[in-house]
C-alpha cells in the first residue's frame, strides 16, 4: 500500500474506533491542544496556508502544530473526510476516557448537561461547546449516537476536551446529591440564582422533549419563559439559555 494509501486507510479506521478522534477544522485541532489532547496527526493541503492561520489565530501553539503536520495533496485530503474543511486540517487524536459515575460523584458545584437520545449531531457538538464555554462539570448524552462522532467533534469545534464528555450506554445511574432537574415546557418557570448546587439538567429534543421515564424520575420539572405561540427552541440554544442564565445569576 502507498502512503498515502495507508493515510486514508488508517483514517478511515480512526472514525470507526472508539479510542480515536478525528478532529476535522483548524479550530478543533486548536481547542484539543488548548486542552491538552494528545494529538497524534495532523494533515493538511498547504503548509504555508496552516502556519499563517496557527499564527493570526494560536501561536502559542504554532510550534507543535507545525512540528506534526504533514502536507498532502488536496486529493488525498478529500478522502479523510465527507468534505475538506475549509481550513484545509483534519487531526487525529485520542480521546479522553470518562466515567460517567465518576463524573456525577464529582463534589464540585457545577452543572452537569444531560442529553436525553439527540439525534443531529452537529447539534449535539454544539452543546459540548456551549457547555465548556459556560464551564459546566460536563456532558453526558444517552441514546444510540456516538458523543465523540466527527460530526459532533465539528459541531463542538473541539471542546470536548475542554470538559468531561461520555455516552450512556447502561442507562443513567443515579448519584444521591446531585439532583436532576428535567427541562420541560410544563415545569415551573426557570428561576436560575435558584437552580440547586451539583444540579443534572436533562434536555430533550425539538421534536419529543424528554421520555415520560425521564421526567418520572426528575427531582423538578423547569421550563424556560418564553413569548406565546413559539413552541420550541433548539436544543443547543436551551443548553445556553440555562446555562448562562445560572451563571450570570451567580456573577
């Protein structure tokens, strides 16, 4: 097998192992060596094209991105992904193990988002970067899609190694202490300076909202204010909505 050959074909396993991540943009790549990831390749179309950009955007990381980065032909660059970022970088990196126990037994104070089987996944990235930007403890998603799928890797631009991030795939364990506050159109009207310390906030879809078992085992009902006649926000915007409320009620 040529080298390139061998390029595709190890990329190609990376977005099928669950030990991997495939990190495609230059911001994702920025973030994960911000957060200290372990990155372990680094592609690019031109050279030149990365330098200027870890320059103008991370130079403090300059010097380790171009120390990994291997130039390859656009041609070869098309076939690590679905479609070549407009950055022209695709990474591979190892991801973080999390315990999702470990994680809600955790004493600190802050949130934990709980994703209740999202099913877009660029959506669901895009929540991990709401999440680390608000500094929550973490993100924790149920259902049958992957947290750390490329798709959701994009969507996050790399945060998630910004905070703990983990599937559920035995169903949510309970931790005594950490009260789980489900977010429901019919609960009481958020009031965040009162949303409990430790809290689990759990997030349903557009469309089905949280599963009746979900909000049956929910210590609260909350929902967001928000103007008659508009039925829904989506999932990410809630995810902020919640989560900056609290933390400017705080501030």
């Amino acid at each position: 097998m040529s080298v390139d050959g061998s390029l595709i074909a190890r990329f190609g396993r990376a977005r099928r192992d669950r030990s991997l991540a495939v990190l495609e943009g230059f911001h994702a790549l920025k973030h994960a060596l911000r957060f200290d990831a372990e990155v372990l390749e680094v592609v690019c179309a031109e050279r030149e094209a990365l330098a200027r950009l870890c320059h103008e955007l991370a130079p403090e990381l300059a010097e380790s991105i171009l120390a990994l980065a291997r130039e390859v032909p656009i041609d070869v660059l098309a076939r690590l992904a679905p479609l070549v970022p407009p950055t022209g970088v695709i990474s591979l990196a190892r991801r973080r193990v999390v315990d999702p126990a470990g994680l809600l037994a955790d004493a600190a104070p802050a949130p934990v988002v709980l994703l209740e089987d999202p099913r877009d996944l660029g959506n669901m990235g895009a929540c991990v970067r709401v999440a680390a930007a608000a500094d929550a403890g973490g993100v924790l998603v149920s259902g049958g899609h992957d947290p750390w799928h490329p798709d959701a890797l994009r969507g996050a631009a790399g945060l998630h190694y910004a905070l703990p991030v983990a599937g559920l795939p035995n169903g949510l364990p309970r931790e005594p202490g950490r009260p789980l506050l489900a977010l429901d159109p019919a609960g009481e009207p958020l009031r965040p300076a009162s949303l409990p310390a430790r809290a689990l906030l759990a997030f349903g879809s557009e469309r089905r909202g949280l599963s009746r078992e979900l909000l049956d085992r929910a210590d609260a009902c909350v929902a967001i204010p928000m103007r008659p006649g508009v039925s829904s926000l989506n999932l990410a915007t809630s995810v902020a909505a919640v989560l900056f409320a609290q933390r400017l009620s705080q501030a």
